[in-house]
C-alpha cells in the first residue's frame, strides 16, 4: 500500500498558506454577469492537478489532500507506468480520455497563449501537460507498442477512497502489431505533436521528444491499423484519430507529406461527414477546423460551419430554458463546452465570427453562473460541493474514507477546485448529488475543452 505524504516540511509551510489565502480571496463571484476567466483558468488547472498520480513533488504540490500514489504501476515486463491522470471519477488511467484531453488543452495553450501569459498561468498550464505527456512518453516502451490504460473500472469500483491507499490489483493493457489500436495510439501521437508545439520556446529538447514519440506512433498506429481493445472508454472508429495525428505533425514540423496524409485520409475515412458531438470519440470537427486553417478549402469550412450551425439557436441541438446547448443527459457542459472552444478557433479564422463567439459566450457564462448558480467547484455563486471525486470527499488524514463518504450527503471535506460537473437536465434542474453521475461527475476530459474556451473568452478581453 502506498503511503500519503502527511507531513508537510517547514519549507512548504509559506507555499501552502499562500495558496490559501488566494484560494480564499477569489472564491466567490461578486455578481450574476461579471466573470473572472483568470481565476477560472487557474482553477481548472488546480482541478488537473487533483488528479494526478504518481510521484507528486512535496515542494510543489498545491493541492494539500494529495499525495504518491499507485507507485507500482507498471507494465507486463516491469517498465515504470507511474505518472498521468486518474479518469476523475475513478482511479484509472484511460488512454483516450487522457490523450484528448491533451489534445483540447494544448490546442487552447497555442491558440490563447497570449491569454495564459497575461494570466500568470502560461508555466503552470505548461506544468499541467507535461504531466501526462510524461506518462505518455512512459506508456511508448518500443516504436510499436504503447500501454493505453493501468487498472480497470472493475477492479476500481470496489474502492472508494484516497488514491494513495489503493490496494487492489492495477493490470496494464497494451496495443502493439498484433493487437492494434490506431485510435488510442493516434490519438496520443495527436496529444504529443500538439504539446511539442506548446514546448517549442520554453523548453526545445523536450519538444523534439515529444515530437519523435509522436512520429513513431503515428507511423505505429497507420501502419497497424485497427481498433482498439478497450471497453472502458469504447471507440467506433479510428480514421479520425489518423487524420488528426497528420495534421498536428503538419502543424508541428511543416513537412509536406503529413498535410497529405492527412487530406488523403480525410478522403479514405469521409471526415467530411456529420458529427454528433466532439469529444473523445470523435474529432472529425478538429481536423475539418485544422484542415481548412491548413489549405483554406471550402469543403472544409463547409463540414465544420455545419456542425457548429447545427448548436445555434434554432439548429438541432435543443436548449434549455436558460440557454445552454443541451445534447446529452450524461456530460450535458462537456459537449457545450467541446463546441464553444471549436467556435471560437472557428471564429478567429474568420468563421461566423460574431455569431460563433457570441455562442461560445453564452455557454460558458451559463456555466460560471448566467444560470443561477456555478458548475465550477470553488468557483462563483452557489458553485457544487458534492462532485463525484473520490479523494475530495475524504477528510483529512488519518480518518477512514470509504463508501460511507460517497454516500454522505454532506458537501465534500476537500475542495475540488476548477472541476467543472456533469451538468442539468434539460430543463436546467440540476441537484448536487455526489452518488448521481449524470449531474455531478468529474473528468479529465469534461474539463479540457472548457478550459480552453474559457482562455479564449479572456483573450477576447485583451
């Protein structure tokens, strides 16, 4: 069993009280309407940061209730799997909500740097990806395998509690040539090329890593063509991956024979048919969007103006009463948000621009509040205190969490900052009930693209 850092060294003590004291000073929105997307942005970041796993550095840490963790993963021949993000809602680490996450998250640093740097939270963003990337690069143990998941649901669901006192079994799982997955490995060699930019300036060495990692699993992934394993997080398809991963290599490196993989493989899978949502399972709107910026041919900006038209009012998505773009009843904020954050790259590059931003606007704002309330823990008013998170609804260390804690109906002891929940139903009633994963559940990737709407709200603001 993994033990959890408790005792903080003297050296830490400032660090911490100082992040309390502004955790404290910006908790509450003074007013229905006025938003604080800085202090948004750094609180989602704070939310990645709950979720780690691995060996989390004492000096640095600033999330109190968090420490080691699942300090044994590894992969069938021993090879060191520590690191990355927990799912949000369990203790397992997906490849492909992980890796899109990534995705999202470094996309929006590229396109609003200007906005995390003007925030003071450019290295902390940066921080943030660079923690899964390690794992990722972890996870790519040979040109052609890559583990894409450690533990699994089903073991996860007999425990709830802190993840530095698991105990239960966490099995790898692997694609390489005779298993493939040309979904998860394309999607992560997507998640590597999209970061290796972000890295360029700061730190050049590290994105030249991440940029071969991504080739290798690029050429893995299209050479070893198949779905992957998983049933965790199920996949349809993996063309749009392949494209994907083509693109941000042609973004990444500018080399000519990428952008056209990328439009043949747009032709070979029919990128340019509708899609019922961007998310992890389909990101047929990014490579349209990328594809576009790339070669600025209509028959790309026609596929993606018309998924984004189809969330307008009087479009196909229905809306609320109060306003939000409601498509699901699991994760209703996670696909508004995924489409505010496409919106708004849509709009910088000439799309609809006041049409998609003001869209991009009245989702998000209904998220921070326009509603009546806030779905950001820790953030404006009346903001949710029971996610659905294991580790904040511990109490403090030594106390014993358990099933006893998932049921309390009490607001949880640790503050989740930043995570935004799963959402209302579709005439905005929304309970906040830690046991009901419809409303209250918490993920890596309900947060990415929400995020990077909300650093392109605040660029907008410049």
């Amino acid at each position: 069993m993994n033990v959890c850092k408790t005792h903080l060294p003297l050296k830490n003590f400032l660090f911490i009280l100082g992040l309390a004291f502004y955790l404290a000073e910006v908790k509450a929105t003074p007013s229905k309407g006025i938003y604080d997307y800085g202090d948004v942005l750094h609180k989602s970041i704070l939310f990645y940061e709950a979720l780690r796993s691995g060996d989390i550095p004492e000096a640095t840490n600033r999330i109190p209730y968090r420490g080691d963790s699942a300090l044994d993963d590894q992969g069938f021949y021993g090879e060191d799997l520590t690191g990355g993000w927990y799912d949000g809602i369990n203790h397992v680490k997906h490849g492909l909500p992980m890796a899109s996450s990534v995705i999202n998250l470094a996309w929006g640093m590229i396109q609003y740097k200007d906005a995390y740097v003007d925030a003071g939270a450019w290295e902390y963003g940066l921080e943030s990806i660079k923690w899964a990337t390690d794992y990722f690069i972890k996870c790519h143990t040979a040109p052609d395998e890559f583990y894409y998941q450690v533990g699994t649901k089903q073991l996860d669901s007999t425990h709830w509690g802190r993840p530095e006192e698991m105990d239960m079994p966490r099995p790898p799982e692997m694609v390489n040539t005779t298993v493939p997955g040309s979904d998860v490995a394309g999607q992560t060699a997507a998640a590597l090329a999209a970061s290796s930019i972000a890295f360029q300036t700061e730190d050049p060495a590290y994105s030249t890593t991440l940029l071969e990692h991504s080739k290798q699993l690029f050429t893995f992934a299209n050479t070893y063509r198949g779905l992957y394993p998983g049933t965790d997080y199920s996949s349809s398809d993996y063309g749009d991956d392949l494209c994907l991963a083509a693109c941000w290599l042609y973004y990444a490196t500018n080399d000519e024979i990428y952008i056209e993989e990328a439009e043949n493989m747009y032709n070979e899978f029919q990128l340019h048919k509708s899609t019922w949502a961007y998310y992890y399972n389909d990101f047929k709107p990014a490579v349209q969007i990328l594809l576009y910026q790339y070669t600025q041919n209509a028959k790309y900006y026609e596929s993606f103006t018309e998924y984004l038209d189809k969330w307008l009012r009087n479009g196909s998505v229905p809306y609320t009463p109060k306003g939000l773009a409601y498509l699901s009843t699991w994760g209703a904020l996670r696909y508004a948000a995924n489409t505010a954050f496409l919106a708004l790259v849509a709009a910088d590059l000439g799309a609809n621009p006041v049409t998609y931003r003001d869209f991009a606007k009245t989702q998000i704002r209904y998220m921070l509040g326009d509603c009546g309330h806030s779905y950001v823990v820790g953030y404006g008013v009346n903001p949710p205190e029971r996610p659905k998170h294991e580790a904040s609804s511990c109490d403090d260390m030594p106390s014993i969490c358990d099933f006893t804690d998932y049921q309390s109906p009490d607001p949880s002891p640790q503050i989740l900052y930043g995570a935004l929940v799963g959402g209302p139903d579709i005439n905005d009633n929304w309970i906040d009930d830690r046991t009901n994963s419809k409303t209250n559940k918490v993920a890596c990737d309900y947060n990415a693209g929400f995020q990077s709407a909300v650093a392109g709200m605040l660029q907008m603001l410049r």
